[in-house]
C-alpha cells in the first residue's frame, strides 16, 4: 500500500501515489495524482518535478527517472493542494485552459477561433463548459499570478533560469524539455544549456560534428551537427573552462554515443582546446568561414571596410588573401608572396599591409599553414549550419520591431531558439522540405573542388587563374558575413588563436622549419582511403609535394601522376593530437 500523510489543514494529501498519465489535444500530456491533475516540469539528473495545473497552486511532486525513456509510475507529492479535488468536468476545464494558454505563448498571431474548435473536436464537452464568447475572459483569469523579473545580466539569467517565472523558457513548443544544465566554472565563467535530448539520440551516429562560437546580441552558441543544431548554450566568458564543461556534458551525459570522426570548428585557441581534451579520438580542424570572419574583423578594426568596398584593387586583393586557405600546403607561403608583390604593383601596399602582417603573425608564424590549410577537405569549406542561424537572425531581428533596438534582451534570445526549434522539426517533418538547410555555397563549394582537380591535372596553372576559379566561393564565404552580422564590424578583434607549438603529430618526428610545429615522417603512416604511402625523400627525409609557386606565380606539379599523394599528405597532417596548452 502507497505511503500516506493526511493534511488536516487542507483537501489533500501528501506521500507516495501511484500517477496515470492522461494524452490530451496537442500532444499534451498531463498526470493525475490522487484525483489532481499535474503538469510535468523541469527533469533534473533523476528526477522529474510536477505541479499542479492551477497557477495559483503550489502543490508539488517528483518523480524518479528509472532510464534515459522511462520514469517510475509512482509519484511524490511534497507539497499540498490549497484546493478540493476537481471533479471530472473542471478537470476538463483546467486542461483546456492550460493548453490555451500554451498556445498563447507559443504563437503570437494566435486564432482563438481555430483553436478552439481543434479542441472541441478533441473533446465535445468544452462547448458547454466553456462557450466560446467567454473563451477570452476566462483564459486571461487563469493566466499565471507572477510577471517575468527584469533580467539585467546574465547572472540573474543564470539564478533565475530554474525557476517556475521562466518556465516558458524550460519547453519547446511540444513539450520537449528544452533547456537542461548550467554549469559555472572556477574562473567565474556560467553557461547555461538548452538543447533538444531526443534529436541528440536520433544523430548519435554521426561522424561528423560542426562546432561554433560565434557572437549573435552579445550571447554564444554552440555546438551543432550539419544542417541541425543539436545544442546550445548561452555563456558569459569565452573561456576554455567554461567550453569544456559544456563539451563533457555533451560527450559524458547527453550524447555519450557521439563520437565524430572529425570536428569542423573555430580556430580560436579556448574552444579547439577544450574539444581537444574532450575528444581525444576525433580528427579537428579549422573551417574557411572562420579564417574569412578573422580577417574581416582584423580589417575593420583597422577601420579599412570601407576602402574596400570602394577600391577595386585593394578588394581584388583581399580576396586572393581569402583563398590561401584552399591552396596546397607547400604553396600558401609563395602564394602571400606573390599576392604581396601584386599588391605593390596595383598601388595599394599601404591598404594590405596590415592585413599581410596580421596574416604572417597570427596565421603563417603562430596557426601555421599546415592547421589553417584545407586544401582537399571538403568538409572543412562548408559552412552547413549558415542556413538555420540565418532563421534564428531573422527571428531576432523581427522580434526588434520597427524601432531597431540595438540589443535584444536575453529572455527574447531564448525565446527564438525555441521558435527556431519548433521550425526545424516541422521542416524535418516534411520531406520535401529538406532542401532547407543544404549548405548555400553547396554550388560554389563544387567550383572550389574542380579548381583542385584542375591543378592535379594541369603541370602548370596560374596563381590568378586559380583564383579566378574560386571568387564566387569567396564571395560567398563574404556574403555569409553579413548574414553573421559582421558587416562593418564595431567590435575590437579580440580572439585569442590556436598556437601550432601546442599540438604534435601522431608518429617519429621530423623537423619542417618554415612551419615551426613537429611533422611526422609519414612514409610508414597509414591512410585509411588507400592502402599506399606518399614519396618521400630519404636522404633528407622531406616529404616531396606534388605543387609549388614559381616567380611567375605559376603552380608546377612536381609529382604528376600521384595526384591522391597531397591528400594523403594533408590528411595524414590532421592526425595531431593536443599536447600542451598555454592558456
């Protein structure tokens, strides 16, 4: 028999019950316990927390969590019902009200007309318990007692996310528990966490996950796969300790099954480090859209955004110091030079020269080549996740209204993810929607990839013909800026980016000087595509490459015929593994 503690005081009781869960119209679902109904509330570790329906009750009761899909039946109600237990017709009452209120929340543009007759069709009986002229009335008496306190900082944020005030902040539209953890490490840097757990179970195979943090109205996202985000979180300080909370939550509790094969991500130094002692199995690399957002925010620091949208030159230029990304390995150095030596003869050596010393420093002497080239990694030039964050914005910007505040309060970020939320799993849900979240450079990134086989399969290519082969991907890569909201960035360029003495790649060691990190020499190293090794120089024991820059700015193939060779070079430069962090 249940446990149970009578209240005198009141019209129920308090102890150990047995809960029926009860399927109402719009997938809602309720518990009754002991005669009351419930709503469930946020789940915690184990347990899950209910309350009763009626906002101006306090009653409580938990419920323990017996696996990742399955709670107990039994419940426990802590706190009492100030209430006498309903009967069957005012049961029906409070649902309905709730679920109203619900859909108030949800949806701005709400017709109470059309809702209403969903659920009298759902249930007939709410015609005569709650004619539709007094629908309005009785709803806006049922709505909650309490306002929202006005959040100032994202510390208020952090004390208050628990709380029942913003419980429109704990579900999705469904019901689907949204947000999750918060976590505060001992820098003083807080990350709350929201994420849907039943899409993380659905994409635990995948082999590859895309990471970024990027800042949208002073707030941080993070972590997604391609085409759906899969986690978010709101964070204070852009520290690695606060990222690797996150990362371990993520590996440890929600998606223990998701171990990528490789991670497409930032190049700034606390994240790549923090996914580095996370997933230590996983291949990491830098993505082109991170390189090109660096140097935008480098050149507008230098309050030069707007000498290039007015000097041709100086912007023919800057594009090409885009591309040095996508080429070879062993021709980024001589293709900076070659670029440089354009530039002096366009005029415009004054304009670049910062950008070539920003790119010699940061990306050249501390990133270097080999971790900042993608050359042949195709999963490294796309930017899958552009076109769900391009919703999210939009989302934003309209909840700003026609007077364009300049910031959007956090409440109202949450509030969009959700709304963003809601929109993927409808659009998922309808298969010839899912075109939606192809990458938008999918058809550029194709040109990127034919400029590639056209230098294994040409001696001799020009630096500017190459070029000339890639500027709609570069365009586009600088297209996706503004939908960032990076144009003609404010802020100052404060990342801090990843140092190539802190890695070491994973066999015997062989010194390249020009780009200052240990190199392996890989004649022995397996390639999992291809059951061969690439030519190397025994005698001084450098690896021969298939491309350099002559001084017309001509790429040469050294090595025609072993075109797959570099990419088994580069690919086998991805297998580093994080050695020593100077934070």
């Amino acid at each position: 028999m249940p446990a149970r503690v009578v209240r005198l005081d009141s019209q129920s009781d308090i102890g150990l019950f047995q809960g029926v869960p009860i399927n109402y119209v719009f997938d809602t679902e309720f518990c009754e316990v002991d005669g009351y109904l419930y709503e469930y509330r946020l789940c915690k570790g184990n347990t899950r927390f209910l309350r009763c329906v009626l906002p101006s009750c306090n009653a409580l009761a938990v419920q323990n969590k017996l696996d990742s899909n399955e709670y107990s039946t039994e419940m426990t109600v802590e706190k009492h019902h100030a209430h006498m237990r309903p009967s069957t017709s005012e049961k029906k009452r409070q649902m309905f009200y709730y679920v109203m209120k619900r859909k108030m929340q949800s949806d701005k543009t709400l017709n109470f007309r059309s809702v209403y007759d969903e659920v009298c069709t759902f249930d007939p009986d709410i015609k005569e318990l709650v004619p539709l002229r007094n629908v309005i009335n009785e709803i806006c008496r049922h709505q909650l007692t309490y306002k929202i306190p006005q959040l100032n900082t994202f510390e208020q944020f952090y004390d208050y996310i628990e709380e029942d005030v913003l419980q429109k902040l704990h579900f999705t539209h469904t019901g689907k528990q949204f947000y999750h953890e918060k976590f505060v490490a001992d820098d003083g840097s807080m990350a709350v966490m929201f994420d849907n757990s039943e899409v993380i179970e659905e994409v635990a195979s995948s082999k590859l996950m895309y990471v970024d943090a990027s800042l949208q109205d002073r707030y941080q996202r993070k972590v997604h796969l391609p085409y759906y985000p899969i986690l978010f979180a709101l964070v204070n300080k852009k520290t690695q300790e606060i990222y690797k909370k996150i990362f371990e939550y993520l590996c440890c509790v929600l998606a223990p099954k998701l171990q990528p094969d490789e991670i497409v991500t930032d190049y700034e130094a606390n994240l790549y480090y923090a996914l580095a002692e996370t997933y230590l199995n996983s291949h990491i690399g830098g993505s082109v859209f991170y390189y090109t957002q660096n140097l935008y925010k480098r050149l507008c620091a230098l309050n030069l955004s707007r000498d290039l949208e007015t000097n041709s030159y100086f912007r023919n230029i800057y594009h090409m110091i885009l591309m040095l990304p996508l080429l070879p390995v062993n021709t980024i150095l001589d293709g900076l030079s070659n670029m440089e030596i354009q530039a002096k003869d366009l005029g415009v050596s004054d304009l670049t020269k910062p950008i070539f010393d920003h790119v010699h420093s940061e990306w050249i002497m501390k990133v270097t080549p080999v971790l900042f080239c993608v050359h042949r990694l195709e999963n490294r030039i796309n930017e899958n996740v552009i076109a769900p964050f391009k919703k999210l914005r939009d989302f934003i910007m309209l909840s700003k209204g026609k007077m364009q505040k300049q910031q959007t309060n956090i409440i109202t970020v949450v509030e969009k993810l959700i709304e963003l939320e809601n929109f993927l799993q409808v659009t998922y849900a309808t298969p010839n929607k899912k075109s939606f979240a192809r990458d938008l450079s999918s058809s550029q990134k194709k040109n990127v990839l034919k400029a590639w086989q056209y230098i294994e399969s040409h001696p001799k290519i020009n630096i500017n013909n190459f070029f000339s082969k890639v500027l709609g991907y570069i365009k586009c890569m600088e297209n996706q800026l503004w939908i960032w909201g990076f144009y003609r960035y404010t802020g100052t360029l404060t990342d801090e980016l990843i140092n190539a003495t802190n890695f070491s790649i994973m066999s015997n060691d062989v010194e390249v000087e020009t780009h200052s990190v240990e190199v392996v020499d890989i004649s022995e190293t397996e390639y999992v595509k291809e059951e061969e090794t690439i030519d190397v120089d025994e005698e001084n024991g450098q690896v021969v490459m298939e491309a350099v820059i002559d001084e017309n700015g001509s790429f040469v193939l050294q090595n025609k015929g072993n075109a797959d060779h570099e990419t088994q070079f580069e690919n086998a430069f991805l297998r580093y593994v994080y050695k020593d962090t100077e934070k």
